[in-house]
C-alpha cells in the first residue's frame, strides 16, 4: 500500500519557488518557454514532498532542466538534469532541424507541467506515465522502477559503489605514499 501512496503523489506537481524570470509549458520532455530560473522550490514535485532544488534556462524551443529532490526521491529515480536543442539535420541539405536531448529521467516522458516566476513563481503538472505506473502497479508491476524492491536495490548498488571508490582511493593513496620517497631521492 505504500508503493500505491507514493505512486499516487508521482503524478501531481503543485509547488511554489523561487527564482528569477521564466515562463515554461512542458510537454514530455519538450520545453516551450522564455526566461531562467535556478533556486528552490517548497511542495509535491515528481513525487518528492519538501524542499527540493532547481533550474530552468528556455529560449523557445531551447532549453535546460535539473531538479534536485531529497534524498529518498533521488534514490526512487526522481531526480533529472537534461538539455533540449534544435539543430540542423546533417544527413540531407541542412533544412531539417533535429532534436537531441541529453538523458533524464525516463518517468518525465509523458509529463504536462506549467511553471512561472516573477522572483515568486509557482510550477503545476501532471504526469500520464506515473499515473499509469500507478494503476499498473496494483497488479505488482513497476515499469518506472520506483517502489520500495527497486529503491532498496538502487540504495545497495550505490553504497557498494561508494565502498569500491573509497577502496581505490585508499589504494591509491597508499601506492602515492609508498613512492614519494623514491621520487623524494
């Protein structure tokens, strides 16, 4: 029941923040806006209730997006930094424009979200793959990989991960110190 509750809060953004001048609607992972905003933001956003960090740069069809949630939410996959831009198709003349779009997270595909700032700014949205994450989930089935099994799974190969970096470092410290006094000589 409680993957279902955390689901059901996935799919609604509601939350005010701060920043400079931007005005953006969201469309999948497509922006259309003008202005940027970097700064914080306080209610539910991807899932994440609380204080969370972000940043908007739009110029039209060109744009850049991070969100930073809480720990909990970044470990549920919720956290997303990506950049959209326009450019010429090189395959054929040239006239065709292209979009490349650097990763994020795949949850935000089927994403509507408004957002505007004027220093004070408040960002609304619903989110279609998390509603269907949701209702598919009642059956057992995850597709977005954000329930508890997939967290604790996220959780345990990232703190191994921290404990294989720690020990390279620890050996490579250790290698430095047993040269330095051969190249001290």
């Amino acid at each position: 029941m409680a993957d279902r509750s955390r689901d059901l809060t996935d799919i609604f953004t509601v939350a005010g923040e701060t920043g400079l001048v931007n005005a953006n609607l969201q469309l999948g992972k497509a922006n259309l806006g003008v202005g940027a905003q970097s700064g914080h933001g306080m209610g539910l956003r991807s899932g994440a209730i609380g204080m969370y960090e972000t940043g908007d740069l739009n110029l039209l069809l060109v744009s850049a997006k991070y969100f930073e949630p809480n720990d909990e939410a970044y470990y549920r996959g919720k956290g997303y930094e990506y950049t959209v831009t326009w450019q010429k198709n090189k395959k054929d003349d040239g006239d065709r424009l292209d979009l490349e779009m650097d990763e994020g997270g795949n949850f935000n595909l089927f994403q509507i979200e408004f957002s505007a700032s004027l220093g004070l700014g408040i960002r609304l949205g619903i989110n279609f793959a998390e509603m269907a994450d949701f209702f598919v989930g009642i059956f057992n089935f995850d597709p977005l990989k954000d329930d508890r099994k997939a967290v604790a799974e996220r959780k345990a190969k990232f703190h191994q991960q921290k404990e294989q970096v720690e020990q390279l470092q620890n050996a490579a410290n250790k290698n430095e110190n047993y040269l330095k006094p051969a190249v001290d000589n």
